[in-house]
C-alpha cells in the first residue's frame, strides 16, 4: 500500500463538502468521509486495501469526523460500534480502533458515500436517516448502522429509492 503522499490527495468531507460531490470513485469517497488522505495516511485503492485497512485498524480520529457528518454524539457512535463510550474516551486521536470497530465505521462510511449519492446532499441523507421508513418496519436507518447486516439492509434500501421501486 503506497502513502498518501505518493498519490493523490483527498480532502475530509467536513472541511471540504463541494469537493466531495466531484469524486466520482467509490474509494475516494470513502477515504473523504474518513477525514481525508491525511487523517487516514494510506490510500484505497481497492477492497485489497480496504481489508488491510481493516486489519490494521482506523485512527480513532476518523469517529469524530463520522459523528460530525452523521450529526451525532460521540455516545452514539459508540453504540453503533458497541463498544463502550469509556474505552474511546480513553483513547488518543492516533490510536487505532480494533478490527471490529474499523471494519463497522468503514461499512458505516459506504452507506454514508451511497446515501449521498442517491439523495443528492450530507444534509438530505442527515434528515433520511432520522426518519421512520415504511420499508424497515417504521424504524429509522441509523439504528441500523450497527452491524454489517443493517449497513446492508440500508444499501438495499438506498438501492431501491435510487431505483423507484422503494
């Protein structure tokens, strides 16, 4: 995996939301709604790269930038990766996150990517997942983004708004 300095560098979705709506690859989406090339320090070029991410493990810093586009407490977001609030706090920025919890934030960050895709802005897909949909029983989408099946289930449904047939 080559440093980010090696290739092309993405900027965090936070600090440069216009930029965003110009990348038109899946993985530089990803790597923008993580804080961007510096926040990350590798590129992702591929799903190769992103098990070795996984493996590896994402900076605790990435949750404060996912917290801040979904709008939500840094509690929360400890729910969806289910660990305690206690162990993140105990953390440092440039400490990074276990398997599990990478793996969830980065499931987290492609529904994040595929919702701003479908429904046109950060700030619709905020207000989307807020919402109670008919189509997961009157629940709302982010109390879904806490296993893999959920993030899959919200893709699904992304899917089929996208396709008219929600």
């Amino acid at each position: 995996m080559k440093n980010y300095s090696q290739e092309k560098y993405i900027k965090s979705i936070v600090s440069e939301p216009e930029l965003f709506y110009g990348l038109n690859n899946k993985y530089d989406r990803i790597i923008s709604i993580l804080g961007g090339s510096a926040a990350i320090g590798q590129t992702i070029n591929n799903d190769i790269d992103l098990i070795e991410i996984t493996r590896k493990g994402l900076p605790k810093s990435v949750l404060q930038t996912i917290s801040n586009i979904l709008s939500i407490s840094m509690e929360k977001m400890s729910e969806l990766l289910h660990v305690s609030y206690r162990t993140i706090q105990r953390k440092s920025d440039n400490d990074l996150l276990n398997v599990y919890s990478t793996e969830q934030i980065l499931e987290i960050a492609e529904v994040i990517s595929r919702g701003i895709e479908v429904l046109g802005s950060i700030e619709d897909f905020s207000i989307w997942l807020r919402k109670e949909i008919r189509a997961l029983n009157y629940a709302k989408p982010l109390d879904f983004l806490d296993t893999s099946f959920g993030t899959g289930l919200i893709k699904d449904t992304l899917g089929r708004i996208e396709q008219g047939v929600y």
